[in-house]
C-alpha cells in the first residue's frame, strides 16, 4: 500500500508542476502580447503550452518514479514508456515553435506589404516550409524511439551494411512521391503557382487552397475539390489567370443578322459598362470579326479587374445586349430566311461609326 501511495504522490507532484509551469507561461505570454502588440509570436507561441507540459509531466515522472517500489521488469517497462511520450512530446513541442515562429514571419510581413500577389507567394512558401519542418521532425522522432529498442540497436549495423541496397530500391519504388516532394518545393520557392490564384487546369476552373509537399487542393467554381499531385504543374502547361498582374482581357462573341445596327450596338455596349462595377474601366471595343452568308460575328471585348470579374462582366454583357437586340431590334438576330431578299430601295440605311471606343486593339480572331 504505501507503494502504490508514493507512486500516486509522485503522479500527482509531476502532474501538479506541469499545470502550474504551463500556467505561469500562459500568464507571461499574455502579458506580453498585450504589452507588445506590434509582436505576432507571443499570442502564436500560446499554441506550444500543451506539448510543454506535456514533456514537463514525461520528464518529471521520468526523475521520480525511481522512488516508487518496482520490480526490474516493471521499471523498465515504465523507462520505455516515459521515453517514448517525453520523444513525441519534444517532437509535438518542437513542430509548434517552428509553426509559430514561421507564422509569426509571415504575419509581420503580411502587416507591411499590400501586393496582393507577393503575399500569395510567400503564403504558400511558409505553409510548404511548415509541413516540410513537420515531416522532419516527425521522421526523426519516430526514429529516435525506434532506437530505443534494444533490438533496433542491435540489427542497426546489418541495416547500415545494406543501406546502398535498400537505399537504390526505395528509390525506385517512391520515384513518383520523391517526384512531387521536390515539385512541391519547386512550387514553393520558384513561384509556378501559389495559394489563392486562379488557374484553369484540366477544363476545371477554380483557385488553388491548399498547396502541400505532394498534392494540390483546387477549388471549383461549383464548389468541387479537385486533387492533383504537385508534379502535374511542373511538367504540364496550365494556365494561370491572377500571375503577375490579374486584371483580364475578356470576349463576348454574337451571331447576327447582316441588317444588325453594329454602331447603335456599340453605343449599347458602352452604357452597360457603365453601370457594371466589374468593368475596370481600362478599355472596350465592339467590331464585326466575321461574315457568313447568312450571319456576321460581332465581338465585344471588356477589361476587368481580375478572372472572377472577367467572367461576371462577360455574362452580364452577352445578356443585356441580346436582350437589348430582342426588345428594340428583333430583326437583327439570326433567323432562318424564307422570303425573297427586299430590294434597295427597302433596305435600311444607317450610318455605321467606326470600330472606336477602347485601347483594345483588333485582337485575335473567333476561337
């Protein structure tokens, strides 16, 4: 009985000193962060309090059970455990600081500095730094507890022996995972893609919301998660619609009558814009692109701010301009003719205005 006592004492001392450690870094914590505001890492350094008293609980009980009464095979048992937790609490420990002191960077810089696409690109940097920190320090953790057997010590110099053996087939097996790790540093650190752009890849279109050492997460315009290996985007073209500057050049193609009045058209164009917040206001044009023998093709191109508001702007203005040519000029849609073409005298007559109204210049043809 006394046994078990002085081993449900020395539970309880550990454990007691582990709450009230904890406890005292929290309070300092605080007082710091609200007495230097300015300073990001002592609210994110609060993230680190649990592993800590976790490895201060290991730690303690790994100094004072020797006082309980235990047997050899007991007190060895014991030993093993604490170690292992008092491993993977460091490595817990360890992975928070990192995090909270690269978060810390990147919140500091983020605080200073208002281009949008620069904070993209170091977003993306500190979340692969992350979770590479995170790997590392979960691989070495792992292995320093598998060391801790006495029977990993021992076949460690026939595993050093045929490690240019297992090292050439390990190779070979994870080409494709070793593959997307040094892709998704590629990504981090060369700028290819970064979280929050927006790309077109595979006929999907979405922004890109979590990028990792071996996968990308997109997010569809309808909400899907597309996932891709990070080695897609450095072997395969795709494109990149918010890289470098995002302001877009969008076209609106119709299919009309040869009697459509292209220059009231024209005017009609321009006061939509007017009343669309997406349009930027850099330029606009509308010219006739193609004729058939029973259609021309008229093309509309706006300018937007970036991909989202290209695509609200191009529908809007496909909308209101057959709407516009369904209610006041219902003959210049496409039909079906069935009655002999007037003659001159029945044609009608309109001035057309020159193709004008933008910086945009005549651009590629039809798609």
């Amino acid at each position: 009985m006394p046994d078990v006592l002085r081993l449900v004492s020395v539970v309880g001392w550990a454990l007691l000193v582990a709450v009230v450690v904890g406890w005292a870094a929290g309070r300092v914590l605080r007082r710091l962060a609200a007495r230097h505001a300015e300073t990001p890492l002592w609210p994110l350094l609060r993230r680190c309090l649990p592993p800590l008293r976790v490895v201060l609980f290991a730690a303690l009980l790994d100094a004072g059970y020797g006082t309980a009464e235990l047997t050899g095979g007991q007190r060895a048992v014991v030993r093993q455990v604490l170690t292992l937790v008092l491993i993977a609490a460091c490595a817990w420990l360890v992975a928070r600081f990192a995090v909270a002191l690269t978060e810390a960077t990147y919140v500091r810089y983020a605080a200073g500095d208002r281009d949008e696409a620069r904070l993209r690109r170091v977003r993306t940097q500190v979340t692969i730094v992350q979770r590479a920190i995170a790997a590392v320090v979960g691989v070495v953790a792992v292995a320093a507890m598998l060391l801790t057997f006495p029977a990993m010590r021992t076949v460690g110099a026939s595993v050093l022996a045929s490690a240019g053996l297992i090292g050439i087939v390990a190779g070979v097996a994870a080409q494709s995972t070793l593959a997307n790790l040094f892709a998704g540093l590629q990504i981090a650190f060369g700028d290819v893609v970064r979280i929050g752009d927006t790309v077109v890849v595979g006929g999907d279109w979405g922004k890109v919301e979590e990028i990792t050492l071996t996968y990308l997460v997109l997010k569809t315009w309808d909400e899907r998660r597309v996932t891709m290996p990070v080695s897609y985007f450095t072997s395969r073209p795709f494109e990149n619609w918010s890289r470098g500057d995002p302001r877009m050049t969008g076209a609106v193609f119709l299919h009309l009558d040869h009697a459509a009045p292209v220059d009231l058209l024209r005017e009609q164009l321009h006061r939509i814009l007017l009343e669309c917040p997406e349009w930027d206001g850099r330029a606009w044009s509308l010219v006739v692109t193609d004729s058939t023998p029973t259609t021309i093709q008229v093309r509309a191109l706006v300018t937007a701010g970036d991909g989202d508001d290209i695509w609200t702007l191009r529908c809007v203005v496909r909308e209101r301009l057959v709407e516009w040519l369904r209610r006041t000029h219902p003959y210049a849609l496409p039909r079906l003719n069935t009655a002999p073409a007037p003659g001159l005298e029945d044609a009608p007559h309109r001035r057309q205005t020159p193709p004008t109204g933008g910086d945009i210049g005549p651009g590629p043809g039809p798609a």
